[in-house]
C-alpha cells in the first residue's frame, strides 16, 4: 500500500468539493457521451451530436407521435389541410414563447421555415423545396402553399432542420447563432464549453405543463468508452451513451446501472457499386448475398445485440415490409450462382473507415466467408473523412455503411437510396431500375395511405430483389444509466424523452 | 548580466521557425484526402450546399491563395472561421488552452517533485537496495502505455479509493488540481524515470570528480558536498533533457487528453484533423509550435542561470 499517502490529500480535496454540490428540486442530469457538437445551428447539420442536444433545445411546427406512424402538434394544435391537399393551415397554440421569454408567433414560423427552404448551405433543404410559399396571415396562423401533393410533407416538418427559431435574435446573431442559440424546447441553452460540456436549464417558457422534470441538463464529452463507463460506474454521470456492444452485458450485471437497448433506425448495409462489372450481374450480386452469413456477423460483431436486416426500410419503421425476398446463408448456392454467371477468380475491395473496429471486424469476417465461395476480398482502410469522397466517385467495389432515419416516412431514405435518378445515385452505388424510380416518385405524391403502402412494399420487393445493396443487421441504441434515473429513453428517430426523465436519488 | 541578452533577440530568430512551422502545416493537412465540406456535411447533403461550403470558406481556391489569405489574417491577429464549428477559430481555441497548460506544469511539478528525490536517494548509494528499486520504478515507468495506466489509476483511485474524480477537468483553481491528480500523475510516472535515470547518472558521475575529492580532503561533511555541490552540477544535463520532453509531451498530451476527457488542445487537434478544419489545425499547430519554442527558451534561461560559464 505505497499510495498511503495519497489519502489525506486526496480526501481532502474530495472533502472541499464533494459538498459543494447543493442544487434544486428536480437535479442536474450529467450525460457522458463520446463527442462534443459543432454546432447547434439546426439547418446547418446533420451530425448526431448536434442533433441529439438540438431535440431538446427546440420545438416544431409537429412532433412524430409515440408510436411512430405519424405526426402529433407541438407548437401547432391543430392543422387543416386543403382538398387539393396543396394548402395547409397551420394553428398555433396561444401564448408561446422562445425560451428568452420573447414571443413566439407565426411570423417566426415563416422566417423558419423558409430559412430551411433557402439558405444554400441548408444541409436538408431539397426536402422543403416543395414549398412554394409560407405566410402568416395573422400572429397564430401559417399557411403552407406547396407546388403539388406530397405525402411525407408533415412528417419532413417534424424533422430537427425545421425547428422553430426566434427571427430577429437569428438576424442579430448571424453566424454566431449556432454558438448561442434560442428555441423553444423544453430545455435553454445555458453555456457550452467546447470539448468539455453543453449545459442546458429548464426552459420556463416551455409551452407543455409539468416538462421537464429535471432543472438541468449536461451533455459531457467523455470521447473514451472505458472512460465514459467508469465514470458513470463512479456516479460521476448519470448516463452514458454508445456503449460498445462488447460491454454491454458486463453493465447488465451491473447492480447499480441499467442498459437501455431502445430499438433503432439504424440500418448498416454493403454498399455494392454496380457500375464495376461483373457486379452488374444481379446474378453475381445475389451470389454475395447468399456467401455472406449475417448471424455470423450479428453474433462476433455485435455480440448477439441486433437482428438481420431484411430491407432497407427498417423493421418498426412506416412501411416495413417483412416479406421481401430471402437470400439464406448458402455457399452452394453462391458458387453456383458464380458459374452461371461465368464468374471465376473474382477479386473485390471493399473500403472500410480505419479505425471503425465494428467495420474492421465485420470486413474480416466478409473476407473469410467470400472466401468459401472463391471470391478474393481485399480490405482497404481508408482514414474516415477520405471514404465519403471515394464513394461518392464511385473508386470502390463494395463498402460497409449506414444509414438512419431523420424523419418516419419512407420517402427520404427511398429517394437517397434507390431511386437512381438524382445526385445521391442510389446512395452512391449506381443502381438505376426504372421502374423502382417510377414508384418512388409515385410514393411521394400518392395520399391514401393504403396505397402509398403498397407502392412502398412494391419497391422495397424490387430494390431487394434486384440486390440495390446488401442489408446487414439492424441494431439497436446502447445507452446505460443509473437505477435511479428513470424515463430514460430514445426513440427510433434518436430523439432522448429528456423532458420525461426524472432523477429519484 | 549581458550573457542574458539572447533573451532579448532570441524572439526575432524564432520568426521564421514559426513561418516555417506553418507552410509545413499548411501544405501536410492539405495533402490529407477527404473534402472537407462533404465531411462535414454528410452523405445526404447536396451538391449544391457542398459548393457553397467550398466557396465560403474559400476551399474553392488555388492552395497558394488559401496560404496568403491565411497569412493576412493572421497578421491582423485573425485566424478565421472554422468549418466545422461554424464559429471564429479564435473562439474555438482560446477555451482550450487553459487546460492542456494547467496540465502540462501540473505534471511537470509532480515529475520534478518525484525525480529529484528518487534520483538523489538512489546516486547516494549506488547499488543499494533503495537505488535497485529506484532503478525497477523508472525501468516499469518508461513501459507502462498512458493509455492503460490511466484506466488502471482510475480503477485504483476513482472506483476503489474514491480519491479523484475519473475524468475531467472541474471549476475552480483547486477543483482543476483535484480532477487533473491523475493525468498529472498519467504524466509523471512517464516523465519521472526519464530524469531519475539521468540524474542519476549524472550524480554517480559527478561524484568521481576531482573537486569532490578535494572538498572530501578539506572535511566538508558528506552531506553539504552532496547536495551543495554534486546536486547543483548535476541540474543542467537534467533541466536540458526536461526541455525536450516537455516539447514532446506537448504533442503527447493529446493520448493523456482523451482517457481523461480534459477539454484540451489535443482533443480539438484530432477532432480537427479528422474533420479537416484546416484552420484549427493551423492555429493549434501554431500553439504547439510556440509553447515547444517557449519552453526551450526557458532552459535556455536556467541553463544560463546555474552555470556562470554558459553563453548563448
């Protein structure tokens, strides 16, 4: 025990500080997460760390509703909606104010939205293009003239990017709002110390009664994972987010805290560049599929903590449809899919992200079992910032990626992912079906919801069918928190309840 | 006192260091591939809003332009707007400088304060059992990766002992030495048997010398000699080597930032480099240029200081 004489002095300190922290009713919620945000500016990103800390700092026009298949009102009440279904009526509630205490009216609304709509570098403005015209006729109306029908329009306007923001103090601010922001969520934005901790209070003006529950909230940068889990095992945070999935089950045996594996968006894929023959061959395409065992994965990976994708619209999400086509685990078939296609000695690349060891491990386990089936898989690291630019370029054979959702409805992630006729080229891999194109256009602009599900089982049928790209797993969110924290919780979309949680020490 | 007087020209010759420092930094971050404006704004971005990122913050110009806008407004004390943080780079990293100094001294101090008495009590009977274990300590020391030693203190002190918070870096002067403890320490059980084992060195070397003798023939009591004498003409060799550790350390402090989350110069380093932010990597660069030039021109200042005879 050579560290004996650590204690006096440590205890000492522990003494001095220990104490100091005396704080109100509802209690300080310390959040250990693994990167700070760059900017809480809500068109200007599409970050999750900025995201994650804007949810709560900003109120909509709507809110994705609880179960997930709509929308409900948040700063809006109610809203009509015209026969052409062109115009919609937006009614705000009475006496709404930006957490500064000033008033929030529709006029505000309209600055916001059309700020989505047209500053250049507004990163999900093509989703509000569809906007031909926003008004605020009176203080508590807004009305929204669109170019032409559009179904996923009320669920793109619960989207992050379309939060509400105060005209004038975004005007007096300019650049330096997105260091300083105002909303009119259930949380203000206190101080923000770069590298180290956002602070957000309570927001008085917050327009839902009894929300939220806690006084304060701090999302703290604990950018190393053993780092951030001790931390939260010493009671110095009361939860921690991205758990790795190979710590999981020892916090579950953990007395004090509890894991929170709240189901995902998260769908992670092989992207296939079908401009690279002979993966132009659907034949060779299903091949891969039919190599590839994905419990496997699931089970080295993720340690058992996912399921296997089986479209790209993910399971639980508007318009899943869970009978799309099959490829089961069967290097037989691979091989005799390879022959038909008159493919011998195939050697692919695959581009990984260095340093991602869920993409590290994952590789190494494609290359094994491409292997089986006589196929030479060559894993190529490239350093994080390079990969997007590669595969935008189309310089790859294959490459591991993800995607989630920023809004419920289908239409977002169909027109990036399969549609094939603008620049996302099918989320960069080339494929173009015309016929899948046609449906996805169709999808957009059909209201009946039957019909507009349809259309999307059709598409997700074909896009599997044709093998757009390989789905690998879903995966839910790892977060963990103490036992006396309670609501703890984030829905699909990735939004955290913080305004429900409560803190019962 | 004219043998001080580099002090006085000393900072005009560290001009065209600092020059240098950036164009080198300048043209390396630029050869990283990777666009920054498709990094920073994702797979789901436009073409469109990635040219107007390009051109707003100038990325759209010939790499010889970019230098020359960055070096005039550097002399007018601008450093421009990062990309990723959409916010001044000035703003960016003035909060980051506090801690990785309050750092770097603290764990200087405590390499000091545990060098000197563990080199001095091991040169005083070489090969004595309290030199054998000295000699295993900075030998274990000199192994031991930061990364796993900080998770090993944080288990001892933090989960165990409950002693020091796991990570962080607090409020308040004494809350900062508190939350640093363990990083400081990171850094000392690294640095401290670098210097133990050449002041050690330097002490059994020292007391060879003839004027040791001389002043054993004279009487003067074992003691006084030891650490009136050998001790203080042992410093220089030590305080230089200090020097160079401390530069490197500067660097090093970006592995030590991370395990114990202290909001730092080296954590916005990687984040930077990571994201691009060519101009936060510019002026980070140029912190740590100039603390390392700092620094040496220190030792420069004591080497001149205990030893009459050195000129620079």
């Amino acid at each position: 025990m050579h560290f004996k004489w650590l204690l006096p002095a440590g205890a000492a300190f522990a003494a001095a500080f220990g104490a100091a922290s005396a704080f109100a009713d509802g209690g300080t919620l310390k959040i250990g997460r693994d990167q700070d945000s760059n900017t809480l500016d809500p068109i200007f990103t599409i970050e999750n760390a900025d995201i994650w800390v804007l949810n709560n700092m900003n109120a909509k026009l709507v809110e994705v509703n609880e179960d997930m298949t709509g929308v409900a009102p948040d700063l809006a009440k109610s809203w009509d909606i015209s026969e052409d279904k062109t115009t919609y009526t937006f009614h705000l509630r009475e006496g709404l104010k930006f957490s500064d205490g000033s008033a929030l009216t529709a006029s505000d609304v309209e600055f916001s939205l059309e700020r989505l709509r047209d500053e250049k570098e507004s990163v999900l403005r093509s989703m509000f293009q569809v906007m031909e015209d926003v008004k605020a006729p009176d203080e508590h109306t807004v009305v929204i003239e669109l170019e032409h029908p559009s179904a996923p329009f009320l669920s793109a306007l619960a989207v992050f990017s379309a939060s509400i923001l105060p005209e004038d103090v975004v005007k007096e601010r300019g650049d330096d709002f997105g260091t300083n922001p105002v909303g009119a969520g259930a949380f203000k934005f206190k101080t923000w110390e770069r590298g180290n901790r956002i602070v957000l209070e309570k927001n008085p003006h917050y327009h839902k009664d009894g929300q939220p529950k806690v006084d304060e909230v701090q999302w703290l940068v604990e950018a190393n994972d053993n780092t951030r889990i001790l931390k939260l095992q010493a009671g110095e945070i009361d939860a921690a987010i991205f758990i790795p999935f190979s710590r999981v089950e020892g916090l579950q045996n953990d007395p004090n805290v509890q894991v929170h594996l709240d189901p995902s968006s998260r769908e992670d894929h092989v992207l296939i560049n079908h401009e690279h023959p002979p993966l132009d061959n659907v034949k060779v395409r299903r091949a891969l599929y039919h190599a590839i065992d994905r419990e496997g994965i699931i089970d080295a990976v993720l340690f058992g903590h996912g399921t296997v994708a089986t479209s790209f619209v993910p399971k639980g999400q508007m318009f899943h449809n869970p009978d799309t086509p099959t490829y089961d685990y069967d290097p037989d078939k691979a091989r005799q899919l390879l022959d038909e296609a008159g493919v011998e000695d195939l050697t692919l690349e695959i581009i990984t992200a260095a340093g991602n060891e869920t993409q590290q491990q994952t590789a190494v386990l494609l290359q094994n079992m491409l292997k089986q089936v006589g196929i030479e898989l060559n894993i190529v690291k490239q350093e994080p910032g390079q990969t997007w630019d590669t595969i935008v370029q189309g310089e790859y054979d294959l490459s591991l990626n993800y995607w989630t959702n920023d809004i419920i409805d289908p239409d977002q992630k169909a027109t990036f992912s399969v549609y094939g006729e603008n620049d996302a080229k099918s989320y960069y891999t080339r494929y173009h079906n015309p016929e899948v194109a046609k449906l996805v256009e169709k999808g957009r602009t059909v209201l009946d919801a039957e019909k507009r599900r349809d259309i999307y089982y059709k598409i997700q049928e074909m896009a599997k069918k044709d093998v757009h790209w390989i789905d690998l797993y879903y995966s839910p969110f790892r977060n963990a928190s103490h036992q006396y924290v309670e609501n703890f919780h984030q829905t699909p979309m990735g939004r955290f309840t913080l305004e429900m949680t409560e803190i019962n020490k | 006192m004219h043998r001080f007087k580099f002090v006085l020209y000393r900072p005009i010759q560290l001009l065209p260091v600092l020059i240098g420092v950036s164009i080198v930094t300048f043209i390396l971050v630029q050869l990283i591939p990777g666009d920054p404006a498709r990094i920073l704004l994702g797979a789901k971005a436009t073409p469109e809003a990635i040219a107007e990122v390009r051109e707003k913050f100038g990325l759209d110009q010939p790499l010889v332009l970019q230098y020359v806008h960055f070096m005039k407004n550097l002399l007018q004390g601008e450093l421009g707007r990062s990309i990723i943080y959409r916010a001044p780079v000035l703003s960016v990293v003035e909060q980051r400088v506090a801690p990785t100094l309050f750092l770097l001294i603290y764990g200087v101090v405590l390499s000091v304060l545990l060098a000197v008495p563990l080199a001095l009590a091991a040169a005083w009977r070489a090969g004595s059992s309290v030199d054998q274990a000295v000699r295993v300590f900075s030998t274990a020391g000199i192994g031991l990766p930061a990364f796993w030693l900080g998770i090993m203190l944080m288990l001892l002190f933090s989960i165990e002992l409950r002693l020091f918070p796991v990570s962080g870096y607090g409020e308040g002067a004494l809350s900062h030495l508190h939350h640093l403890f363990l990083p400081a320490l990171t850094i000392s059980i690294a640095l401290a048997p670098v210097l133990v084992r050449n002041l050690r060195a330097t002490l059994l070397a020292q007391l060879e010398s003839d004027y040791v003798s001389a002043e054993r023939a004279k009487g003067l009591p074992e003691r006084a000699i030891y650490l009136g004498h050998v001790f203080r003409n042992s410093l220089i060799p030590t305080v230089n080597l200090l020097g160079v550790n401390v530069s490197w350390l500067i660097g090093g402090t970006v592995v030590i930032e991370s395990v114990y989350s202290v909001p730092g110069l080296g954590q916005l380093m990687v984040s930077s480099i990571f994201g691009r932010d060519y101009l936060v990597v510019q002026a980070v660069t140029l912190m740590f240029a100039i603390g390392v030039i700092l620094v040496n021109f220190f030792v420069d200042i004591v080497t001149v200081a205990l030893d009459p005879r050195v000129e620079m």
